[in-house]
C-alpha cells in the first residue's frame, strides 16, 4: 500500500511545485488544481471516500473556478511582468517567513497523539455514521460554518450588484 | 414638434439608455454580424458595437444584393420589367406583380375586367398567406427553435405554391400579371382545389397558436422587446403590420381601397404595445382575415375575360407623363413611380421597397436590448433583401 | 399554471409525431430520385424550338427567324442568324429559317415571354430542370439542334395548350389553303377568261381566211 | 383635400420670399406636382407637415430623377416677303441652343392622419454638375433618411443637414453615380459566350478568351 | 419454475461470464482483468447507446417535422442495397468524424487545446462507475456514490474553460464564460432536487436507493419514488436542471448561440469536436441513468409479476425512455436567454428545491400515518409542493400572458 502512498504524495508535491515555477499563469492554477485532485486521491487511499467526494466537488468543481476566473478577469492575458532578485535583504527575509511557517506546521503534525504509519487500517466510517456525528457533537460547528457561508454569500450578492446603481434589477 | 426636438428624439417609452460613460465598463466590443449569418434572412450586415450583452450602437449596411433593377428597368421595355419584379421580394412575386401592372395601368389608363380583379385579390391574398406563415417560421427559428415551427408553416406554404405553380408556370417567379389582367386562365379544378386549401387552411394556424402562442419561454422572449412608438413609426414611414402593431390604424386595402378589396369585408387587427410579441401576433390575424377575404372572393368570382381584349403585349407605349401606384404588399407600402415620355422604355422606374424603409427604426428598437434580442427584432420586422437592394 | 403553454405546445409535436405514421397527409416530402412529384401541366422552366415531326427536325422548323422573340427577351439571351435562303415552311410558302438559333440558358430565367410574343407558335416552354453541365460556358449555351423537338413532345408535355395550338394551325394552314385554290382557281379563270377573248378572236380569225 | 392650386397659394402667402410653382403632368394618371425652390425647401416641408387643414405626416417615397442637358433646336418660322413679288416663302432658322439639365428629388407626401391623397413636390438642383446641393427633409421626415442616402448614392445630390449621408448600396470607394443617364458602365466584364458579340467585345478587351470555349461567332455548319 | 431459472440465469449472465473469463486467465492479473472486463462492457454498451441517440434524434425530430430523417447511409459496399431505415447513418458519421481535418489555431495554447476534450469525455464518462445498472450488475458498489456521481460530473466545468481559454479567440471566451455561469448556476438546484431522496431513503449509496423503490401495494402499483408528491415535484426540477447542466434544448446557449457562432467549441474540427459532442451525450446518459435510478425505480420492475425480465433491460428500457423525453422537448422549446436563465435559477428553482426539501421533511416525519390519515398527508404535501410553485411561477412570469387584440373600426 505504501507504494501508492509514494505516487500520490509524489503526485501532490510535484504539482505544487511545477506550479509555483512556471511563468504562464493559468497553467500554474491548472497545476494547482492538479494537486488538488492529488490530495482527493490521498483520501481516497485513506478510506475516507466522503470526504475525498467533497474535496474533488468542492475544490475542483467550484473553487478552481474562482481561482481561475480571479486569475483571469484580474490580469489580461499570460504575460507576467518579469520578478527582479535585486537584494539579499529580500532573499532573507522570504528566507525567514517561509521557514517560521514551516516551524509550526511541523510542529502541531507531530504533537498529534495518532499514529501516522497505521493509517490505512483506520475503520470504514459509513456515510450514516459520519451524518449522525456530524448532526449530533459536531453540530455547533456545522452551524457556525453554514452561518460563515451565507455570509460571504450575500457578502458577494452586495459587492457585484452595486456596481450599476442605474440598471434596474428586473430589466425584461 | 419643432424640427430640432424630432431629429434628436429618443423613445420614451423604450427600454433606458445608458448615456453616462461607466467606469466599471472594459472597451466597447464591436461585432460585425456580417453578411454570412444564419439569422439575418439574406445578405444584410448589422455593426453593432456591444457593451457585454447589451446593444449600444447598431449600424444595418446595405448593398450586397444590389443589382440596380431601376437601371435595368430603363433599358428594357415595360413588359420586360414585369419578370423583373418577381425578384424583388422574391417571397412575394404576385403581390410585386399587381403594384407594378397597377402603376403601369394608372399611367397609361388601361382598364381591368372584373374577373381579372377578383384573380388579382385572391393572388394576392394567397402570397399574403405565404409570406405571413415565412415570416412566423422564420421568427421561431431566431427565437431558438430546432426547425419544428419554420418546417410545418412550410407544409402550408408548399401547398399555395404547388397551386401557383399549376396556375402561372413556376412556384415563386410567377411573371403572372399583365397590363390590363392575368395572363392565365384559372380552371375549375385549380378553382376548386384553392378554395378547398384555403377552407382547411385556419385548422394549421389553430394548430400553430395552440402550440406556440401561449408558450411561456415564447411570452418571455418576446413581450416587450423592440418597441416602436406609434409618432416615431408614422414619421419614420413604417407600414404595415409592424405600423399597424403599434396601434396606428393605416391599411391600404382600406385607406386607397384599390382593386375590388371595398366589396370584401374584412377587419385589420391592430396592436397595442409595439412589440416583437404584437408584430408575430398581426401576422396571426392578418392571416386569419385573408382566409376569410378569399372565401368571399371565391364565392362570387364573376365569369368573362381575364385580359382586358384592347392591351397591346407589343408596342406598348404610354403617354408621356408620370404615375404612383402603390398596394399593401405583406410587408407594408410597395409603391412604383413611373415616368414615362412616349417611348417603350420607361424613362424613370423607382420602386418604394417597404422593407428598406422599415429597417429606419432598428437601431431605435434594439438599443438597450441584448443581441439575441436584436436578431429576434430584425426576424419581426420581416425584410427581404431583394427589395432592401433592389 | 406556469407551464401549460409548454406543455400544449408538447402535445401538439407529440400529434404531428403520431400522425406522421398513419396519415399519409402529414408526410409531404417525396423520395427524389426513386418517387418523382408530378409536375403540373403548366410547369415551365426553358424554352425549345418545335418541329412539325421527329425525322427531319432542321428541315421541319416551325420557327421563321422573325427575331421578335430576340427583342422582347428581357435578359436578351436568345441570338438569331437568319439564313440566307429560304424553304417551304408547313403551309407552303417559302419562308426563312434561323441559320443560328442559340439561347444562353444560363442567362435565360424561363420567364416564357418569348412564346407569348411569338406569333408563329414556334418556340415553347419546356418542363426540364436536371440540366446540370461540367462546363459553365459551352454547356449551358445550347444551339439550333439541342432546341429543336418533335411536336409531338410538345403535346405530350402541355397537353391542352398544344391541341389549341394544333386547332388554331390547321384552321389556318386550311385557310391558307383555300386561299390558294381559290387564288389557283381565279387565276386559272383569270387566264380561262384571257384566253377565251384570244380563242374568241382566234377562231374569227380562223373563221376570216377560211371564208 | 384642397387642391394644388390652393396650396402653392397659401405657401407663397405665408413664404413670401419662396417661388413655389405648379408642374403639371400631362399623362393619364394627372398627378402634378409642386416645384419648391431649394433655398427654402426645409421651412416649406416643415410647414406642409405641421399645417392643420394638409397634416401630411407620411413621406411615402423620395426618388431622384436625372434630367440631362437637352439640346433644344428651336425652329422660328419667318415669312420673308419674296423681293422678286411672288408669294411670301417661308424660312425656317433653325437655331441650336442647350437647356441646362438638372438633378430633382421628388417626394410624394401622404396624410396618415386624415387620409388623403398624395402632393408631390419638387425640389430641383442648379445644374447637374458642381452646384448639385439640396436641402435634406429627413429632419422634417424620418422615413427620407435611407431613401435621401440613396438618391445620393445613385444621382449625386449632396443633402445639406441629413442625419448620416453615406453610399446606401454601393461601396464607399465608388467614385461614380450609376444611375444618371450618362453613366457609363465598368466594362471589364467577366468573359461570357452570350452570344450578343458587344458583350463579347468588350470583355476581350479585358480578358484573353480563354482558349478552352470557343466563341459561337464560328457556327457549327 | 422455467421462467425463474431463465430470470436468475439471464439475471447474473453478464456477471458469469466475466467471472469465467477471470478464472481463464492467470493469478495475478485476475484483479486487473475483472475491472477491465466491466470497463469494457460499460464503454461498449454506453458506446453503442452513444452512436445511436444523434441518429434516433434526427429520426425522432424529422417525425416530429413531417418528414423522414436519415435512411439514405445503406450498406458501404453494397451500392443500391437496401437502405437499411439509416441504420448504418453512425458509421457515417463516425468516418465522416474522423477524416475531417482537426485544425489547431496557431495562437492557441496547443497543450490545453488538447487536453479539454479528453478531460472532458473522462469526466463525463466517469460518473457511469456508480450506477446500478441491474440487481447484481452494479459496477462499483460505493457507499457515497451519489456524491461520487455530482463530484464527477462537476469538473467538466474545468473542461469546458479550458476549451474556451484555449481556442486563444475572443467569442469562445465569452462564450465558456456563459457556459460556466449556466452549469454553476444549475448545479445548486440539481444536487438540491436529489438531496429530499436521501433524506428518505436514508443513503447515499444508490444500490440501496433502489432497494428502496422495490416494493408494489397489490402488485402493480410500484412505489418508485415519483409517484409521491415530492417525488414528482423533485423529478421535474431534476429533469429542468438536467436539461440546463448539459445544454440541451431550452437552455441550449453556449453552443447553438446564433450570435456567438459555435461557443467554446468554435475553433475545434474533426475528432476533437466529436468528443465533445460525445461528452455531451455521454452526460446526458448519465444523468438520464441517474434520474431513472433515484425516481423512477432505476432496475425495479413495473409490476410484481413482470420480475421475470432481467433489471438490466428495465434499467435500460427507462434510460432511452428519458433520452427520447429529451429529443422530444428539444423539438419542440424555444431557447431562453442568457440573463432568463440565470433568474430561474436563482429566483425560481433553488427556493423549489429547498421547499421541496420541506416536503420531504415533512413526508418522512409523517410515515407513521394510516388510514384516512394517509390522504390527509397527500393533500398537505401536496399543497405544500403545489403552492409555492404556482406563487412563484406567477412572480417569474409577471405581466406576460397572451393577448387579445381589437379590431380597426374604418
């Protein structure tokens, strides 16, 4: 099993990493995409195929068109503007940022008590039994992030619909 | 209504204008829905310069079909103009026919026998039928439909043509009319087998209202889009059914009462918005009120000659002078005005085409409407680029 | 109710469907090349030239080179020689025949104002329309003999208008021909009474020396 | 509806500085028609559309008409008293003179309104060629806009106020005016075998005959 | 006792004989040639289906127009052979497919250009992995599949901008954005208008969905799920936004947009351009086959007494059923436009569906009743369905109804 781990992992980072490099923007948000999918495949491996459903239809289905039509309707066309490495002060303090960042990802991954290598073996979690978990414990915090969405939803509603004062809403 | 305040007259009633600049707005994009283009009925070129979906600025180009029939007609003699006309509006070459013979009759005082009015009034009501049922296949087709109504109004309109043909020799270039009558003699069966068709012909257009009229999406498309001010459309010379659309009560059959159309009793429909929806519903009613012209006519079509015995089919020469003839073609005023000085050929020939004077207005109609909405529009109006070019 | 228009507008499809299988009225396309519409009698797409019968077709042209039909074409694409020489046409009286007889049919637009102007009956519509040609300058531009068919073909393709055309011929050529005997006959009159005042004078004259 | 005769009255009564006179149309049809001078065309079109009693709303056609220099001989018949006494002869002097032509754009005007019955009127320009302006009346009438574009097209009237004059059927490069009576046309035709030899000329002028189609000129025997 | 055997035998068929042709080959590619087997089978029999719907669409529409459609395509190398009704008309277009030539604008970005309509036709034919196609012919037994099905069926939008940003052409941009506003905007109403089925049933895994359906009071009344008000209100928003996620007839905007020329798939010819046709059918199959198994009974038979003939040929017969209903409303409807669209989306389907949702609630709360009881749940649910859509139907279309018109007077 360990073998598919290799690949999927190999698969995730690689993508970051290709995308984080190449200069032609949209193939970069592909690629972004791509480890997306990649982290789906990782779930899958897991056994935990509820979530990896959510991810593939939550990340690739909608978020990679809010990245992609950002990327587009922000910058016109794929001609980014060349980056200049003028300084060592710039060099080190990306340096600095980057490494704190990774001190305390580190840092929390291994302070957790579960065991990493026994994944795979971890019980199938039926869909009805992650529903009544999630409508029962977890409920509160379903509820706070329903409440965060609906916000950003009319949050959006606002933002786009003020833009023409004068176009009534109900043109024929 | 000073001069200024007409030319800069903008529609009150239309959908509103966005005359402010608005910094949201990336650069205007300018779409040629050029000569090639599957819903602009021929090779007729509208520049419309788009502000995402909605219309801005609409400039309709000419030209691409201009033969110039007025200078060939100078050079040929009246008869020879005659087959001429049936490729102007080549929907309608029977009516074309009849404003042409009418001028030329009015110019040089030819008289008409009985029957051959009758034959004229019943011809034209039959191509009136045919080309209302293009029209409406034709607009359903723009509207998004895959060919289901544009194929059974052509089940209709194949079945007059069938009948034009075995009257006049060919299905749309009949070359039918002379000066002074028609040039063929119906026989009975054609008689009989083009008043059992027009009998039948109202179950198709019940057929079509069932299944189109009251359709929602067929509502949404169309209810008020392209509004044509009754005011702006009587200066800007529009006639017939989008005139009549609008409101405004002018029909030639009625107004000139020319031909026998006084002995027929008929009504003309009249609209009450100016919209797409009411232009698709005057061709409906038109129709149904030409079914009815033409059970009367059939009824009492008198006997004797269908030509005048006194016309000349050779050497025919008017006297010097000038006519305007005009008749209520399907698609509004079509007008001939001849000058003539005494020899065979003509020495003006001006045909009025209503469907050029008809497009004045489309900018008007479609500015503030998206651009599906705008080939919908052009599909109302109903043009043929034969008679837009000449 | 929101979709109500939709739905009659499915019904009625649904009914053209149904009738399309059982009601030969709905079905108005005809399979071309296998079932051929009948085309009605007074179908006309180009003219052609008509002869008295089939075995001779030149020497029987109805047509005299009058060249009216050439003026009053509209598209002027008919071009006529007129022949040197002149033959006895069907009534007798020699009359002329088109040396060239051409007509460009890809200008011609059938509009068969050349046979409402032609006094001899000599030129009428045809019912062809499969005239395609490979090559769009001597294909389509047919002479004299390409034109010219049979009488004969003609009654069979306008059957009413040939046999008043036929009726109208015959009382004419019989007109003509009574016109000739009774012109035959005044001249042999003509030259009878001539030459009984010559016998008459003849025979004093035989009766003086013999007395 | 008044007639003709009326009208120019009135007209000339509340345009004094206008000529406005009668053309009267000889054929059967008997439309005459109102011949408007251009200085004032616009003020008096104005007027036929506003005035209570014509209401003519409805501009129904503008054609543009090609009159070209005619070249009158007009014959003066003198009697000359013989000097030899005999009887007095008659001589005629036959003496040449050209009219000058002119372009005219004729409107027929309609009432939708009270129903009544076409006034033509006339509107002629100096000469036909450098003075060929004439005031437009799509301010007046919105339905002369495309019809004016096309008399200028075709004629070469210029229409002093229109909305938009530009060629209506031909191209924007096209230098000539088709329909005047003294167009000549392009000839350099596509080669065509129709059998008039003047087609036929003047595209060899142009075109090598293409050596596959032999012209009909050679009759097959 | 023969007709059992004939079921039971006809009903595992498929399954016995990929089993013996497991057992034929050696150990350890057993695993791999199991799954190839059912890939194959699903791609043959879904693949046929594909080459035949275009050509039962033009018969079906020529019907539908009084006239013939194609039956002209005889047998290649039998020249005036029989003509076979246009049978042979696919391979006629597969060929024709093939050999036109596959033009790549120079401006367009060569990888993406390629890759849409590959990603395109996977995706879509990926969500056919979980259907139940018959009672033990189910491909992959998940027991998230319907999530499984939405999950695939949403990253064709990824494809389709891909296309549209690829072509490098202005139209096919604009065009793929209307596109992506189209599918977002009905992808909302379409997972809600299936969320009222799990809440009754209770699962996600599809199977066990039409478990559910398999049961008939007196023997013939089926209890498939459309026969109850929810259901059919359900079945319909499902059929609307089905028809809208894959841009068939009504909401046919992106690609019959005669304004627009071809839409996103304008600068694609030849082979690519009949992937994307393929996608396009494919995605109607599929959710075809799911609004089958979740409303009407997926391989359920009709009555008791018709079990005898095998669930897949139900499951099929249903399938090109529901295709025909979409040729049938293509022949007929007119097309919205684009901002018409997006307003029934928004202010008309999605408050349904979540009404709908309520229903359901309601439906599943009040099982228990019997009895009299029984019709009194019918009339509320029915009125709580019933309603809102008239309330609603008559907000959307306010101000528009037939007119009736007066006559001139002279």
């Amino acid at each position: 099993m360990t073998f598919a781990l290799i690949i999927i992992s190999a698969l995730i980072l690689g993508c970051a990493a290709v995308a984080m490099a190449l200069r032609n923007l949209i193939h970069s948000a592909l690629l972004l995409i791509g480890s997306w999918a990649g982290v789906a495949a990782f779930y899958l491996w897991a056994g935990a195929e509820f979530v990896a459903f959510a991810q593939i239809l939550i990340y690739i289905g909608a978020i990679s068109m809010v990245v992609l039509f950002a990327v587009l309707l922000t910058r016109q066309g794929d001609a980014p503007e060349p980056v200049e490495f003028p300084s060592l002060s710039r060099f080190v303090t990306g340096l600095i940022a980057g490494g704190g960042v990774a001190g305390v990802l580190i840092g929390a991954i291994l302070g957790m008590p579960f065991d990493v290598r026994t994944a795979q073996s971890a019980p199938a979690l039926s869909v009805k039994e992650l529903g009544a978990q999630l409508m029962g414990p977890h409920a509160v915090s379903l509820l706070v992030i329903g409440l965060l969405l609906t916000v950003a939803l009319l949050g959006a509603v606002l933002l786009a619909s003020d833009r023409r004062p004068d176009q009534p809403e109900d043109t024929p | 209504m000073s001069v200024s305040d007409l030319s800069s007259f903008t529609p009150s009633s239309g959908p509103t204008v966005r005359a402010v600049k608005d910094p949201f707005h990336g650069d205007l994009l300018e779409v040629s829905m050029g000569p090639q283009h599957p819903s602009t009925h021929g090779v007729f070129r509208m520049v419309v310069t788009l502000d995402g979906e909605v219309v801005v600025k609409l400039k309709p180009v000419f030209g691409y079909l201009h033969r110039n029939h007025e200078k060939i007609a100078e050079n040929t003699t009246y008869l020879g103009s005659m087959p001429y006309t049936d490729r102007l509006d080549y929907l309608c070459s029977m009516t074309t026919n009849w404003a042409y013979a009418l001028a030329v009759e009015k110019l040089a005082g030819q008289a008409v026998p009985d029957r051959a009015q009758y034959l004229r009034v019943i011809l034209a009501e039959m191509t009136r039928l045919v080309n209302h049922s293009c029209l409406v296949g034709f607009l359903f087709n723009d509207l998004g439909t895959s060919f289901t109504p544009l194929l059974y109004a052509f089940r209709e309109r194949e079945k007059i043509l069938d009948l034009f043909e075995a009257l006049s020799g060919s299905r749309m270039m009949c070359n039918f009319q002379r000066f002074g009558g028609c040039r063929v003699d119906p026989t009975p069966e054609w008689l009989a087998a083009a008043s059992r068709l027009v009998d039948n012909y109202p179950r198709f257009l019940d057929e079509y209202e069932t299944m189109l009229t009251a359709n929602e999406i067929m509502l949404a498309r169309t209810q008020g889009i392209g509004i044509l001010d009754a005011k702006l459309a009587v200066n800007a010379g529009i006639t017939g059914p989008c005139l009549r659309a609008s409101g405004y009560n002018y029909d030639l059959r009625k107004v000139d009462g020319y031909g026998f159309y006084p002995r027929f009793d008929f009504k003309v429909p009249l609209g009450a918005h100016g919209d797409t929806y009411d232009r698709y519903m005057m061709r409906i009613l038109e129709m149904r009120e030409s079914v009815k012209i033409l059970q009367q006519a059939f009824r009492d079509l008198p006997g004797g000659p269908v030509m005048d015995p006194k016309a000349k089919i050779r050497g025919f020469r008017p006297k010097a002078g000038e006519a305007y003839g005009r008749i209520e073609s399907p698609k509004g005023e079509l007008g001939f005005y001849l000058i003539s000085d005494g020899t065979p050929n003509p020495y003006r020939y001006r045909v009025r085409p209503p469907s050029l004077i008809n497009l004045t207005l489309l900018e008007e109609m479609c500015l503030g409407h998206t651009i599906a909405d705008s080939v919908v529009i052009l599909g109302s109006v109903d043009i043929v680029l034969g008679e837009v070019d000449r | 109710m929101l979709g109500s228009g939709i739905i009659n507008g499915l019904i009625v499809t649904a009914k053209n469907f149904v009738g399309s299988y059982h009601d030969p009225k709905r079905m108005v396309t005809v399979q071309y090349p296998e079932e051929r519409a009948k085309l009605p009698e007074n179908y006309r797409n180009f003219p052609f030239l008509i002869t008295e019968n089939a075995t001779d077709p030149m020497g029987t042209l109805r047509c005299v080179a009058c060249q009216i039909c050439e003026k009053e074409c509209p598209p002027q694409c008919i071009y006529i020689e007129k022949s040197k020489d002149k033959k006895p046409d069907a009534t007798g009286k020699p009359q002329l025949y088109p040396a060239v007889f051409a007509i460009d049919t890809s200008v011609c637009m059938s509009c068969q104002i050349c046979v409402e102007v032609c006094p001899f009956d000599a030129i009428k519509m045809d019912q062809v329309f499969e005239v395609a040609a490979t090559d769009r300058f001597t294909g389509l531009l047919l002479d004299r003999e390409q034109l010219a068919k049979p009488n004969s073909y003609f009654h069979e393709i306008h059957p009413t208008d040939a046999a008043e055309v036929d009726t109208r011929l015959a009382t004419e050529r019989q007109a003509a021909e009574e016109k000739a005997k009774a012109a035959a006959a005044a001249k042999a009159a003509a030259a009878a009474k001539a030459a009984a005042p010559k016998a008459a004078v003849k025979p004093a004259a035989e009766g003086g020396p013999t007395a | 509806m008044e007639s003709l005769e009326q009208i120019r009255d009135r007209l000339l009564a509340r345009f004094p500085g206008a000529t406005v006179t009668l053309v009267t149309n000889p054929g059967v049809a008997a439309e005459h028609s109102l011949l408007l001078d251009a200085a004032h065309g616009a003020e008096l079109a104005l007027f036929l559309r506003d005035d209570p009693a014509l209401q003519l709303d409805y501009c129904s056609n503008a054609t543009g008409v090609d009159w070209p220099d005619k070249e009158i001989t007009d014959v003066k018949k003198t009697t000359v008293p013989d000097p030899a006494g005999g009887a007095p002869k008659v001589v005629e002097e036959k003496t040449k003179h050209v009219e000058p032509g002119c372009l005219e754009a004729v409107y027929h005007l309609y009432s939708m309104a009270l129903r009544h019955g076409p006034v033509v009127i006339r509107l002629r320009t100096a000469n036909r060629s450098d003075q060929v302006k004439l005031p437009s009346l799509t301010p007046v009438w919105r339905s002369c806009d495309f019809q004016e574009r096309e008399i200028y097209d075709l004629y070469g009237i210029v229409f002093e106020g229109h909305r938009d004059l530009r060629r209506l059927l031909m191209w924007e490069e096209f230098k000539d005016h088709p329909m005047r009576k003294d167009y000549v046309d392009p000839d350099d035709y596509e080669w065509e075998p129709t059998p008039h030899a003047a087609v036929l000329e003047r595209a060899k002028a142009h075109y090598p005959v293409p050596p596959a189609a032999t012209p009909p000129e050679a009759p097959k025997p | 006792m023969i007709i059992a055997a004939i079921d039971s035998y006809l009903e595992v068929a498929p399954l016995a004989w990929r089993d013996a042709v497991v057992q034929w080959c050696p150990e350890p590619t057993q695993w791999l040639v199991h799954h190839l087997i059912t890939i194959v089978a699903i791609l043959a029999v879904f693949g046929t289906l594909f080459a035949f719907t275009p050509l039962a669409e033009r018969k079906l529409l020529g019907r539908l127009q009084n006239r013939l459609g194609p039956n002209r395509s005889g047998l290649p190398w039998w020249q005036n052979g029989p003509k076979l009704w246009g049978l042979t008309q696919p391979f006629a277009d597969a060929v024709k497919a093939l050999t036109k030539e596959d033009i790549v604008p120079a401006a367009a970005d060569k990888l993406l250009h390629f890759l849409a309509p590959v990603l395109i036709v996977a995706f879509s034919l990926l969500t056919f992995a979980v259907l139940p196609f018959g009672r033990h012919l189910v491909p992959v037994g998940l027991d998230a599949a319907l999530l499984y099905f939405f999950a695939a069926g949403s990253a064709t939008e990824l494809a389709i901008f891909m296309a549209g940003w690829a072509s490098r052409n202005k139209y096919s941009l604009l065009a793929a954005m209307r596109a992506l506003a189209q599918v977002i905007s009905y992808e909302l109403p379409l997972i809600l208008s299936v969320v009222p089925i799990v809440l009754i049933a209770g699962t996600l895994s599809l199977q066990d969905i039409v478990l559910a359906q398999g049961f008939w009071t007196f023997g013939f009344l089926p209890h498939w799920f459309v026969f109850t008000p929810w259901g059919f209100a359900g079945f319909l928003l499902f059929l609307v936004s089905a028809l809208a996620e894959s841009n068939r007839s009504p909401f046919d905007l992106p690609e019959a947009e005669s304004e627009l020329i071809a839409g996103h798939l304008t600068e694609y010819s030849g082979f690519k351009y009949a992937l994307f046709f393929m996608a396009e059918y494919f995605g109607l199959t599929a959710l075809s086959g799911l609004g089958v198994t979740l409303f009407l009974g997926g391989w359920q038979a009709p009555c008791a007494f018709l079990q005898f003939i095998p669930s897949w040929l139900w499951f099929m017969g249903k399938v090109i059923g529901m295709l025909l209903l979409f040729i049938w409303i293509r022949g007929t409807l007119l097309r919205l436009r684009i901002d018409q669209l997006t307003r029934l989306a928004w202010q008309f389907m999605v408050p349904l569906t979540l009404i709908n949702l309520g229903n359901a609630a309601f439906w599943s709360l009040t099982a228990g009743w019997t009895g009299p009881l029984q019709l009194v749940r019918w009339g509320v649910s029915l009125a709580i369905i019933v309603i809102p859509f008239v309330l609603l139907g008559r907000r959307l279309s306010a101000g528009r109804h037939p007119r009736t018109y007066r006559y001139a007077a002279s």
